[in-house]
C-alpha cells in the first residue's frame, strides 16, 4: 500500500470515528468532504515529503486552467438570463448545449460576433460549468498535483456516481493528477465510506473500510487468501482498535 493510500485510509477513519453523525443522518456532502479534507490534511503533515502540500476543498484558482478544467456551456436557462439582461442572444443559439474552454469562448464572443467587453463578462459569468474537484491534494501555485478526489452519496443517482468518474478521468488526462480516487459515502444507519481508486488505466474493486473491519473480527489472517486485502486488513485492523466501540 503506497503512502497516499494509507493517507486517505486513515482520514476516513477518523472521519468514521468522530463524525459518522454527518453520514448517519445525510448531513450534506460539503460537510462531509470538509471533514474529510480536515483529517486528510493531519495525516499529510506526518511525512516530510508533503510538507509543501495542501488540501483544498473545490479549489478555483487557476494557473493556466491546470487545476480546474473550467469549462463554458450555454443553456436554455442561462439565456433567458442573458436576455434579461439586454443582451442579444441570437448568435448565442448556434453555440447552445455545446461546451467550450474559456479561452476559445472568449475569442468567439470577442472576435467574430463581436460583443462589448461588458457583455463578454455577463456572457462568462452567467455560462460557466463549475467543475471544481471535490477535493485535491497539491501544492499550490504550481503543476504539483498529488491526489484528486470526487466523492457522491450512495443515496445519489447511477448517472451522478458515472459522471463523477468521468470527471476524474478527465482530470487525470488533462491535470496530471498522480492519483485518482472515487469515494462513495454510504448514509443511513449503515453508514461506510467505499473507495475506488483508478489505476493503470481501469477502476480497481471497491472497498468499504467499516465492512472490510467487520471481516477481520470474523475471519483470522492466515484463512486470507488476496494478499492485497491481508496487507489493507492489517493496516486498518492495527490503527482502528475502536472497532469494538463503531456502532454499525
């Protein structure tokens, strides 16, 4: 297991310690990947090699779009609000459902339909996709990019949990991006936290920490089989010793 995996493991941990309340009761997911990022941010700071990274929460800022992929998409809705704004849509409609980088909606606007600055700025604001990650691990102000997170509720519909890994994928490709993960928060009074992680090219099995502890207390070690869920058990089982206190 490398050090990153072992990072979020114990994140989520204390995540399932101190604020299983937040999944037990479907508190919404920015809280819950605010305290993710919290506890993800404490193990960082125990290996001197990441001393220079951050954890951000849907971080905006860009440096030359490295972090955000942000894209442009116009929409029915963001017509009619452009519309009422005294802006001419009609060139608008031909770019309709299509989504486009900033950059080259930018020239579009500027240079062949040739709107005003001022409408430029109404057109941008009023158009953007903010597809912000969930949660990044990097170091900030450079192309450092160690760990990106999307996360979903398993409360959420198949096409959201599929778009999300989309995105990932996406943000391996075009942010570089060492590591991807997909999380998935299980609600209710079963609450887990499932991770995906995207390797080589294709998702690995997923697996829920509470459920792979509830099979340590079950099984011994040497009726393992999968020598890579022996070293995950072991690690979890070592530095979760609550186990017998988790009220599933």
């Amino acid at each position: 297991m490398c050090k990153v995996e072992n990072i979020v493991i114990e994140a989520s941990k204390k995540l399932l310690q101190s604020d299983s309340y937040l999944l037990k009761y479907d508190i919404n997911e920015p809280s819950i990947t605010h305290k993710l990022a919290e506890y993800l941010q404490q193990e960082l700071r125990k290996y001197n090699e990441f001393n220079d990274y951050h954890v951000d929460c849907e971080y905006n800022k860009e440096l030359n779009d490295i972090k955000t992929g942000k894209k442009y998409k116009i929409t029915e809705k963001s017509l009619k609000i452009l519309g009422k704004e005294e802006i001419d849509t009609k060139q608008l409609n031909n770019l309709k459902g299509k989504e486009f980088s900033e950059q080259y909606l930018y020239n579009k606007l500027n240079n062949e339909y040739e709107y005003s600055l001022g409408h430029i700025d109404k057109i941008m604001e009023n158009t953007v996709m903010r597809v912000y990650p969930d949660i990044i691990i990097h170091k900030r102000g450079t192309e450092n990019n160690l760990l990106v997170i999307e996360s979903t509720k398993s409360t959420h519909s198949p096409s959201k949990k599929c778009n999300d890994k989309n995105k990932l994928k996406n943000y391996r490709d075009k942010q570089g991006y060492k590591h991807i993960l997909y999380i998935e928060f299980y609600i209710g009074e079963k609450y887990d936290v499932e991770l995906t992680w995207y390797k080589n090219g294709k998702w690995e099995n997923p697996y829920k920490l509470l459920e792979l502890l509830q099979k340590v207390v079950e099984i011994s070690f040497s009726e393992i089989i999968d020598p890579v869920t022996a070293v995950i058990l072991k690690s979890l089982v070592t530095k979760f010793p609550q186990l017998s206190n988790i009220a599933l």
